[in-house]
C-alpha cells in the first residue's frame, strides 16, 4: 500500500492506473477509521481495481465551537489497519495547502437548501465544507467511483446532488451504516461516551427502527411517526428527530405510497453528538 501526501503524487498514480485500463474508487475519511471506514473500502474493493482513501481532517466542516483541534488524528494506526484488511492500494493524506492552497479559502461549493434541514440547521457552514472538500478530493483524485457511509446520509445526498449539477463524472455509492451489536451506529465520536451515556445512546437506533416500522406498519401522519421518534429519545439531549423526503431533504407533511423518506435523528452526549438514520420507502 503506497502513501501519498501530494496532489501531484496521487493525480500521477491514477493516470498511470488508467493509463494500465484500472478504475479507481475513492474512499474519502478523516481518519480514526473503524470497522464502518472498512466496509466503504470492502466496498471500494468491489466496484473499483484500485481504492484510494483519503485521511483529511477538513477544517471548514467543523464550526468555531465544534471538536476540529479535539478531533482524533492517529495516521499511522489508521495505516496499519488498511494495512492489515489488504484491499486498499494507496493512502493519500493531503496537508491543508494541498486542499487549500490559498488560505483563508475562498472558493466554496453550496447545495442550496439541502444544507439547512437536520444537521445543517444546528451546524451552520458544515455542508458547505463538506462539499467543498468532497469537490476538491474528487478534482484531485478524479475516481471512476467514490464511496461514502449512509450512517450521514444528508451527506451522502447533498454530495449526489452536487455530482450530478457540476457534471463530474464519479459515481457516488452508499453503504449501510454499520453498527455495534446493540445496534448503536459505529462513529469516531463514540469514543467521547462516558459508560453511562454509551448505554444510552443505544435510544437513537431505537428511534429509527420505530420510525421505520411505524412507517411499514401503514402509519401516513408524520407528526405521529415524529412523536415515536421523540418518545425513545425522551430523556435525552435531542438535536432534532424528523422525517424529510431524500431528494431534497425538506420536511414532509403526509407520506404517500412509493415515496423515499429519511427517519433522522441527532442526540448530544456530553461534548459527543452522534446522529443516525433510518432510509425508508413509504409502501
Ligand atoms: P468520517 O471519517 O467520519 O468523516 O467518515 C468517512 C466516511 O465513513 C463517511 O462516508 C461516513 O458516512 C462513513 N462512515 C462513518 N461511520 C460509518 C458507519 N458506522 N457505517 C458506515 N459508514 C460510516
């Protein structure tokens, strides 16, 4: 597995893969990586003939009160475990002035209105950075596929909206969240629980699952499959518990047949906020 930490680096190693006829699959991090990184890269694996992650910790996704300086950076060890799972081929771990050559950064990428729901309501300027970076990763690498986790399925929509309007040619896949055995969504951020809050976190899985059975069961009132939401939650610091349509992530008021909607749910730990999901077609 080869490491590379400049733009220069990687956009040479890509063309001389499809230069050989290989398709390249990114797999864009920030590192910390866990058994849920692993299966975007089992992922990766499947669809491409080489995988690229990414480890960078973007800094104009994290607001001025959030954890960037906090935020876990462990390179090496996260080396060591694409090292052992043996699917990954290359490691590129840009530096800031590779992303932002020019700081402070003034280019950035929006999707209007996606960003302004769920987390982008308690998150001002996340989306931005996110699909800023996303756009640059995919400038640098341009990968015939790039693979994120549904676990930030908001992500995942507002990053298919911008490939599909500025015309890149990646295709975007998602991959199941991936979870512990109590159904807790695996996330780098776990690690902040304290033993008592880990146990609890347990309610935000639960949340969804109701919200999704709910749904199947023939429940149409969103107002109703909310209130199930907030009942498991009950007891909790609740960010937001809330059913949006997934094409343009906006509340809905009545669920129609055939419609795709997404049971979403945010909760504060301590200094932790883990979110989760559940992506459900209204039958
Ligand atoms: P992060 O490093 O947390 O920014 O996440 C990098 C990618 O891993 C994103 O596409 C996430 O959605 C994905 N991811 C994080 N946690 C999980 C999980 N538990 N299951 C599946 N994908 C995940």
């Amino acid at each position: 597995m080869i490491q590379i930490e400049t733009k220069a680096d990687i956009q040479g190693r890509v063309r001389e893969w499809k230069r050989a006829g290989a398709t390249t699959a990114l797999v864009p991090t920030m590192g910390a990586l866990h058994e849920g990184h692993l299966a975007l890269v089992e992922c990766a694996a499947q669809e491409a003939d080489q995988v690229v992650v990414s480890i960078f910790v973007n800094p104009t996704q994290f607001g001025p009160n959030e954890d960037f300086d906090a935020y876990p950076r462990n390179v090496s060890s996260d080396v060591d475990m694409l090292k052992a799972q043996g699917l990954a081929s290359c490691v590129f771990a840009p530096g800031p002035s590779e992303v932002y050559p020019a700081w402070p950064n003034r280019t950035w990428v929006d999707v209007e209105g996606m960003d302004r729901t769920l987390c982008g309501a308690s998150r001002q300027g996340h989306f931005r950075g996110v699909v800023t970076v996303v756009a640059r990763l995919l400038a640098m690498v341009q990968p015939d596929v790039a693979v994120f986790g549904m676990k930030d399925a908001q992500q995942f929509f507002i990053l298919r909206r911008m490939t599909e309007d500025m015309g890149f040619a990646t295709r975007l896949v998602g991959v199941p969240t991936v979870r512990e055995q109590d159904g807790l969504a695996l996330s780098s951020r776990n690690r902040y629980l304290s033993e008592e809050d880990r146990y609890r976190a347990r309610a935000l899985y639960a949340a969804v699952q109701s919200a999704r059975a709910c749904i199947l069961g023939g429940e149409r009132r969103v107002d109703a499959i909310e209130r199930v939401m907030r009942q498991e939650l009950e007891g909790t610091r609740m960010d937001y518990a809330s059913i949006v349509d997934t094409s343009l992530l906006m509340p809905v008021n009545e669920l129609t047949s055939g419609m795709e909607v997404l049971a979403a749910v945010a909760v504060h730990f301590g200094s932790a906020r883990l979110i989760d999901n559940a992506l459900v077609t209204v039958p």
